[in-house]
C-alpha cells in the first residue's frame, strides 16, 4: 500500500484533491466573514469583488505550494495550509482595523477598484511571507 501513495501521479492527484477542497471550504468561511455575497457580485460584474477573491484564491493555493513543497505527509500539508489561511484571514481582519476611516466590505462591495486591487495585493503578499514560515 505505501508504493501506491509514493506514486507521483497519486500523490499529485491528492494534493490536488485537498487543495482545491479547502480552497472551497476557505472560500466559504471567507464568504461568512465578508458583508457582500460573492457570487452575486460576480454576476453584477463587481471587478473590486473579483480582485480581492482572486487575491484570496491565489493566497490559499500559494499557502498549499509552500506546504507541499515542505511537507511530504498530505496530513500535515494539510495542516499547515489550515495555519497558513487562519493567519492570512487575522491578516484580512488586521487590513479591516488599519483602515477604520472607511469599512473594507462596504468600498469592495461598492464595486471601488482600489480597495478591490489592495485587497489582493494584501493577500499575495501575506501569503508569500507565511508560505515562507512553513517547515516541514
């Protein structure tokens, strides 16, 4: 049984498998945190709400490179991707605090560019610095 799991092509069809799951199950949480519903936003052509998801989506599957890059157990490359998106969702509340002059949600949902674009890049960059704190 363990040659089945040292298989590339089973050990890439796994991670895989887990990524794009908890990229899905991510996705909803932020979902549940944020005032605007995604999907909607997407059908009304809201590109700031398309930044910041897609921010999102690539923070997570960034967070999930480092983890496998590190980790050679689909268990623990799944629980450090699950420590990697709790921190990049404090780092989504901490960008929330920092801007108390406008609220983050309501300039997003609104459909403003900048805050959309900010958003993202936050994301990316919060993703590389804890992708990089990843160990195996």
């Amino acid at each position: 049984m363990n040659s089945f799991w040292e298989n590339n092509y089973v050990l890439t069809a796994a991670n895989y498998s887990v990524v794009v799951l908890s990229i899905i199950v991510f996705l909803s949480i932020f979902e549940l945190v944020t005032k605007y519903k995604n999907m909607d936003e997407f059908k009304n052509g809201n590109l700031a709400v398309a930044m910041a998801t897609g921010g999102k989506i690539f923070g997570i599957a960034n967070i999930f490179r480092f983890s496998i890059l590190h980790n050679d157990s689909l268990v623990t490359m799944l629980l450090w991707g699950l420590y990697g998106f709790i921190l990049l969702l404090v780092g989504y509340f901490i960008f929330e605090f920092l801007t108390p002059k406008f609220n983050i949600d309501e300039e997003i949902e609104k459909g403003n560019h900048a805050v959309g674009f900010i958003a993202m890049i936050i994301s990316i960059g919060l993703s590389y610095v804890i992708g990089a704190g990843i160990m195996a």
